[in-house]
C-alpha cells in the first residue's frame, strides 16, 4: 500500500480507465494521496478490443495490470473493488468492503453498452465493451463454426454462419471488415468440410450512411472497401428486435441468424444515474468547463461519463483521446485547486479520426487532409501501439499484427470453456 502522507489532501479516482489512469499519472510524485478503485485489477485498450473478438489479439496483449503502472509512485494506491454508490454530501465512495473519504472526487468508470431501452436486442446481442465479451463473442463465432460443421439442415447451417454487425460507426465497420477476414481467409481454411459461400456477414446502419462524421468521398471508400471484403452494408436498416436466432428488423424483414453483435450506441456508467446531478444525452454527466459538477468543485467527471463540449460547442466525443486529456487537464486543476490557483477550462484537442478496413485498407481526417488505403492504415498502426501501456504489450501486438499479415493467420482461435 502506497505511504499516505498526514494532512495531504485525498483524491478518489474511479475507474482505470484512459480518463483515470491519466489523471493518476498526472498526480503522481505530488503532495496528494491518490486512490484508483476499479473492479478489475488491469487497464483495457478499448479501441482493440474488437481484435480480441475477431482472433487476431489475445486478451492480455491489450491489457495491462494497474499496479504495475503505479507501482513506482508511493502516493498512489490500487484497490480492486467494486463502487457500490458515491454519497457526494459526505464526500463518501462506497465499495463492497469499505467505505472511503475524499477531498477530490474523479468519476471515470466510462460507459457501457446502450441497447435504447430494447430488451430482446440486451438478451440475445453480444457487446464489446470489456475483455469478457470480446472473448465471449470470440468463442461464440469459433463455436458457431463448429456447429456448422456437423448442421444437417441447410437453413440451420446458413444461420450458423450469418453473422450480424449492427452500428456503422467506427467499431462496427473496424470489426466487420476484420470479421470477414476471419472468416474467409482463416476459418474457411481450418473447416474444409464447410461451404463457405454460404456464409454472411452484415453490417446494418439505421442511417442513410455509416461513418457519419467524415467526408462523403472517405464513407463511399469504406463502403466500397466493405462490400470488396464480403460485407454486406445495409442502410436504413433499424433493427426492432431479437431472439436467439434471429434478428429482426423495423421493416418486417427476419434475418435468420445465432449471431448479433451490437455496436450501435454507448451510455455512461449507470453510476451516473445515481449522482443525482444534471444529465444529458446517454446518461452523460453535465460539466463546466473545468470538467467539474457545476455544483460540486470537488467532482471531476470525464472521459465517457462526462459531457463536455469543444469550441464549437459540440459534445466531445467518447473516443479515448478525449478521455486522456480529460485527466491530464483534471490532475492539472486539481492541483492548481490546491495551491488555490485558477483554474484552466479544458478544450478538446481533435487530431483527427482514423479507422481500419481490415488488411492494408483505413480511412482518417487528419489535420484537416482525407487519407485513404495504405497510407491511413499504417498510420493507424503506428498511433494504436504508441498508446498501448506497456513495452510487452506493443511487442506482442506488433509480432501479432506481422504474423496475421505475412501469414494470412490467426493464431488466437480459441474457444474458452464457460465464455458461450
């Protein structure tokens, strides 16, 4: 346990997050006790996890244990619990086991997935919001496979290997293109006794277009790129419910299927709900331009939990460069709050949106120029494994990445007992 300093005011980070653990980074060496309550005891590289889903990335390769990031600052410590509520009258946060005072309050425990309210889509679909269902829905698209493999009835085959993306934002179209590679360049290859031709992959966007955020000329590009690799894109295509092997759609259409994986929407931690403090859109929490609760200049929400707005007055994105200088600008005031110093308002550094297509192929804004192909991919690369925490992790990612590309492979295709 780090040594608590006596008197030194006492800063309660929830979650480990990009938000959390950047702020804790930011507050390290500093005359201030730090405490990070996550319920797991490593930090998650969100924007890989669909890696982990589609087999090009194993679990631990994304991951990294939180105690060894702050292992070497004596004023913070890790408790792995998990947040039962935060009393913010009594400057309290509750876990499972105890009960922990604080002067300063940092609300990051991000978001999860957002099902609108639908109840048959929450039962029957799968997220990617955590390492656990990134490896669940791992398993259950091997495990489909294998169902397959042995299918007697053709319509039950075709089912089985109909796979449902549902989203055309940025992880929905990252993972559908890198699903379709999966399936016909590696598992059309361990399962020869399959008839891949019968196989689908389909992305669905309620909207008129997926990627709605950039230019017109690089969507076209990822849709055509999308419909190269196999990916069937569906526009205007709002699903209206679920069951367990099926998908339905607002139009009436039934798309036989064991497999949906929902990509459509995010909402902040329901720890928000229970603030009772102003809210807006996905439950995010409302905050000054300080990133504080307007009404409580010791609380700091950010990252995904916090809706906060750039210069132009549009909500930040919950995207994990937001959240990264998110905690930097919040350990900054924090200590500039206590050296009694004003404040500095945060604002939103945009360096652009870079997305995959699946081998050799990306889209990306940046510094207000459109790339596209190679060029957008590798710089996607070169950006993803300069973030990663961890010498190990971007050493095994990278050696992965080279293997799947020179290889045409995938060496993760595990199925993991109890994750179906």
């Amino acid at each position: 346990m780090a040594r608590a300093g006596v008197g030194r005011p006492r800063v309660v980070i929830v979650g480990a997050g990009f938000g959390g653990l950047w702020t804790a980074k930011g507050l390290a060496g500093h005359n201030v006790d730090v405490t990070i309550i996550d319920r797991h005891n490593y930090h998650t590289f969100i924007p890989l996890l669909y890696q982990v889903a589609a087999a090009e990335l194993a679990p631990e390769q994304i991951a990294y244990p939180v105690r060894g990031v702050i292992r070497r600052h004596q004023n913070v410590r890790f408790l792995m619990e998990n947040v039962k509520g935060v009393d913010l009258e009594r400057r309290e946060v509750a876990t499972d086991d105890e009960v922990l005072g604080f002067d300063y309050l940092v609300l990051a425990a991000g978001s999860v997935t957002n099902f609108f309210g639908n109840d048959s889509i929450a039962r029957h679909a799968f997220g990617m919001k955590d390492l656990g269902e990134s490896v669940k829905l791992r398993s259950h698209i091997l495990a489909s496979c294998e169902a397959a493999a042995h299918e007697q009835d053709p319509e039950q085959r075709k089912a089985r290997l109909t796979f449902v993306v549902v989203g055309g934002g940025p992880t929905g179209v990252e993972f559908a293109a890198t699903l379709a590679e999966l399936v016909w360049t590696v598992l059309a290859k361990d399962f020869p006794e399959v008839d891949f031709s019968e196989a689908q992959v389909l992305l669905l966007e309620a909207m008129e277009t997926i990627l709605p955020s950039l230019p017109e000329n690089l969507r076209e590009y990822t849709r055509r790129t999308l419909e190269g690799k196999g990916v069937q894109v569906r526009l205007g295509a709002l699903v209206s419910g679920a069951t367990d092997h099926s998908v339905e759609l607002k139009d009436g259409t039934v798309i036989p299927t064991h497999t949906l994986v929902w990509t459509a929407g995010v909402r902040a931690s329901l720890l928000a709900d229970n603030l009772g403090v102003e809210q807006g859109r996905g439950g995010r929490v409302t905050v000054n331009e300080f990133l504080q609760v307007p009404s409580r200049p010791e609380v700091f929400v950010i990252g995904d939990m916090a809706l906060s707005q750039d210069a132009d007055g549009n909500p930040v994105p919950q995207v994990a460069p937001a959240a990264i200088q998110h905690g930097e600008m919040t350990a900054a005031n924090i200590l500039r709050h206590i050296k009694g110093v004003e404040l500095k308002p945060f604002r939103y550094r945009d360096r652009g949106t870079m997305i995959t297509i699946g081998r050799s192929r990306g889209v990306a804004r940046m510094w207000g120029r459109s790339v596209r192909g190679f060029t957008a991919w590798a710089a996607w690369l070169v950006v993803h494994v300069a973030k990663l925490v961890g010498f190990r992790n971007r050493l095994l990612v990278v050696t992965n990445w080279a293997w799947n590309f020179i290889f045409y492979d995938r060496a993760v295709r595990l199925i993991i007992k109890g994750s179906d």
